[in-house]
C-alpha cells in the first residue's frame, strides 16, 4: 500500500524468569492511517516477537483490557493511532503504579480484590423490594445525578495516572471513589452510612490532593476527580454533623 | 496465580516525567511563597507596633532588591494559584444543572476570576483614595 | 477505620485558598511591588498614620487577622501535604510544626493587633 509508513515501537520487557528489572526493546512496525497502538502490539506479536506479552479484548474502547502507557500518558492502546506519533517513536510501558507481572502486564489485584470490594459496589436500599412490587422508577434526572459515574470500564487509567496512588497504595484512588458516589447518588440506594466510614478516612477522599490527571486521562469522561471532591465537601458536613440537618432523605 | 517475581518500578522523580505532574507541583509550590507573604507581612505589623521609625525601616527593606525580585516571583506563582483554583474549584461543586441542562464548569471559573479581578481592583481603589 | 480529622484543616485550607484567589495577588502587587517602588501607587499610601489607623479600626483589624491567618492556614496545608508529594515522609512531628506555626503565626498576629491600640 503507497500510504504505509514505518514507526518506531519502543516497548518495555520484562520476563520474571530472566530478568532482573525491565529494559526496552525497540520494533520497526508498518502503519497506515487508521492502525491503533494495539494492532501495533499485535503486529509484533504476530510477525516478530511471539512473546511478547499484552492485555487486550474488544478493540473499541469498551471492555477496559488493553491499559498501557504510551509516551508516559496512560491512554487504551486501541484508542490510541500510530499516526498521531509519527515521525517520533512511540514507547509503551505498562501501566503506572502497578507491579509488573511479565512484559506489558500488570497486577490488578489491589484493585479488583480490595479496593472495588471496599466501597460496596451495590444498591443498598431502604427496604428490599419484592418482585412482585415491580421495578425501581427513575426520573430522567435521577438517572442524570449519578449516570456519568457509572460509565467507568476499570480500565485503571486513573490509577496510572493518579501519583497520590503510586506513592501510598493504601489509597482506595479514583475508579473506586467515583464508584462510591455513583451509589451514594443514586435515587434508589440508601447506604451512604455503610460506606462513610471508608469515606471519611485518610484512604477515603482524603487521600487525594486534586492532582485532576484522573480525569484528564479517562477515556469514558467519568470525572473522579469530580466524584471525590464533592465528597471532601460532604464529608466535611458529616464531620461536623451538620449532613444530617442539610442533606435530603435524611442524610442518607 | 503461582508465584511470580512482580517488579515495582520506583516513584522517585515521578513528577519530572510529565509537563502535567510539573504544572501541579508549582501549584502546590506557590504555598511556599505565599506562606513567606504572610511573614512579610506579619513582620510588617510587628514593625507598626513599634512605632513610625520602625514601620519605615518595614518599608524601605521592601525596596530593596531582594524584597523586589521575591514579591515578582510571588505574584507569579500566587496568580498562578489563583488561576488554578478557580479552574478546579467547579470539583468541589455539585453537579450543577441550569433547568435540565447541566452547567459548564467554566461558569463557575468564570465567576471566580470575574471575582478576583473585582476584588483587586476594589482593594486597589481603598488603598490609593480611601 | 480511623475517621480522619483532615475536614478542619481542609476547611482552613479551603477558606485560604479562597481569600488569597481573590486578594493575595493585588495585595502582593501593592505592597510588595509599586508602593515600594511609587509607580501607580504614591508613597503617602501607605503612610504611618495611615496604616495604623486601619490596623486601630476593628474592621481592619478583621481583615488583617483574616489574611495573615488564612494565607497562613492554606499555606501550610499545601506544604505539609507537598511533602509527601517529594517523597519525604512527615509524620506527627511535621504536622505539628506546620500547623502549629500557622497557629503561633494567628496568635501573634492577634497580639500585636491588640498591641497596636484600638481607633
């Protein structure tokens, strides 16, 4: 094809049965207009080092795989264009804050099995509901309250891009927190006590320092930095006890 | 999973590596000058307490050159401040609607600079007529 | 889970941030740049009689008070948390130097103001 180019690939390796630390290797990969940083991934893979090691799934954007630092910024490799680099070489690493497990991937546990756990990701409300009773109503503007915190794919972006996270990793950091609002705001959950304690302490929003890259890197425009910092201000309230007088549905 | 020797990559000099960490890191930087103002000016209260001739040797050490490349620095930094914290207060706010639409952060911003801007020229006005 | 006691001084943090956005600059600019110089602001401005009599007036007492107070206040909550920020670990001991400065600096701002006489 006339419209190919040839792109630097710079990516870091790191295979725990070998090495050490990691180092880079770099590929020469062809690229027309519309070839994301993943099918860069994939063509090394495929034609020149099957080893190399990388998350990734849906290739649209949707599913949160495919993380990866590219150029130090954390952006979804299938969301990402070669074009975009060219004619300087585009390095990708794994995702910021995260152990490295093999090549570009990394440890997500922390996340999945403690942090998201912890902000008790489900709708706690007043009464059960029977079946019988029928389903939950919503008006269009409570589904607006809490409706662009719900769009978080766990992507961990965030994370990478949260240094409040990579200096203490204690801190429940920004996918989770936005989680928690988007709970605490929706019509039908009445569980903001169940989740205040965690809230309220130092690995609650405390923890953050509004750095905002959170929010500047998510590919689904979910705003954690949003999502906490409002919740400084509530917790503020409850720490003065002054939620209760001023909160509707009586503070929950 | 089995075990496996996971690499923690260090976070020392993590804010050198991108112009948005080093943008951040002024912001938080500018306290230190603000916090130096606050002495400044505190010395300078001390020195009415004592009296004219020390509130003029206050002021005559302002003029130096010292005091003058400090308070440009500071106003640097300090503006920068202020710019930045009109630009993230819109993140302590609720979602704010204008009827059904939502509200653009940069109302909020906006206001906080239109504020700034009417407040140092009120400040100004007191100072030189009042 | 400990509650954090983050809320008072964010809060402090929070009210410094908010009058130093709005005056700190102008402030900084007057008394720090053309007073001293006398470029768009002459020298009687900020004259003996002149400042000690807003200092001896309870208004502006406030407004002192107020600023050296809350610029102090927002400053050392950046600075404590900055630190953690380069790395260095600050435990008990540095939250107390930084606080408690900015509490001795409120003190002695209140003290002189006494000090000064009332209008």
């Amino acid at each position: 094809m006339a419209d190919t180019r040839t792109i630097e690939i710079e990516v870091l390796r790191y295979n725990p049965e070998k090495d050490l630390e990691p180092h880079f290797q770099s590929f020469q990969v062809p690229f027309t207009h519309d070839t994301s940083v993943l099918q860069g991934l994939q063509y090394i893979k495929d034609r020149l080092d099957g080893s190399l090691t990388f998350r990734w799934s849906c290739r649209m954007a949707i599913c949160g795989s495919c993380g990866k630092m590219v150029n130090g910024r954390p952006e979804l490799s299938c969301h990402t264009f070669l074009r975009d680099y060219f004619p300087g070489k585009v390095r990708i690493e794994p995702l910021n804050h995260f152990p490295v497990l093999r090549d570009l991937v990394i440890d997500q546990t922390d996340f999945f099995e403690a942090k998201l756990p912890s902000i008790k990701p489900y709708l706690q409300p007043k009464e059960e509901k029977p079946l019988s009773e029928g389903t939950y109503l919503q008006t269009p503007k409570q589904l607006q309250d809490y409706y662009q915190y719900s769009q978080c794919i766990n992507c961990l972006l965030c994370y990478a891009a949260c240094p409040q996270y990579g200096l203490k990793q204690e801190f429940t950091g920004p996918a989770a927190l936005a989680l928690l609002h988007r709970y605490n705001a929706d019509s039908r959950d009445r569980g903001w006590n169940e989740r205040a304690e965690l809230l309220n302490a130092e690995k609650g929003v405390w923890g953050c320092t509004l750095v905002g890259y959170c929010s500047e890197v998510c590919p689904k425009h979910v705003d954690p930095a949003h999502a906490i910092n409002q919740n400084k201000v509530n917790s503020t309230m409850d720490y003065f006890g002054l939620r209760k007088l001023l909160m509707p549905r009586g503070g929950t | 999973m089995a075990q496996v020797r996971a690499y923690v990559r260090p976070m020392a000099g993590w804010w050198r590596r991108n112009p948005y960490f080093v943008r951040y890191m002024i912001r938080e930087g500018s306290s230190v000058f603000l916090a130096i103002y606050a002495v400044i000016l505190l010395a300078g209260l001390f020195r009415l307490a004592q009296g004219p001739a020390a509130w003029d040797a206050w002021r005559a050490a302002l003029a130096s050159p010292v005091s003058l490349v400090f308070h440009w620095l500071a106003l640097l930094t300090v503006g920068y401040h202020a710019y930045t914290w009109w630009k993230v207060a819109p993140k302590t706010a609720p979602d704010l609607r204008w009827g059904n639409r939502p509200l653009p952060e940069l109302v909020i911003t906006a206001g906080g600079w239109a504020a700034t801007i009417g407040a140092s020229v009120l400040v100004y006005v007191l100072v030189r007529w009042l | 889970m400990k509650r954090s006691h983050e809320p008072i001084f964010w809060s402090l943090f929070g009210a410094g941030g908010v009058l130093s956005a709005l005056v700190a600059p102008v402030l900084i600019f007057i008394t720090g740049i053309i007073a001293p110089i006398g470029v768009w602001m002459p020298h009687e401005a900020l004259d003996y009689p002149r400042v000690l009599g807003f200092a001896q007036h309870w208004f502006g007492k406030l407004l002192i008070l107020a600023v050296i107070s809350l610029f102090l206040f927002h400053a050392v909550h950046r600075i404590y948390h900055g630190l953690h920020d380069l790395g260095v670990h600050a435990g008990t001991g540095a939250m107390i130097a930084a606080y408690g400065s900015a509490l001795a600096g409120t003190l002695i701002t209140a003290y002189l103001l006494i000090a000064v006489g009332f209008g």
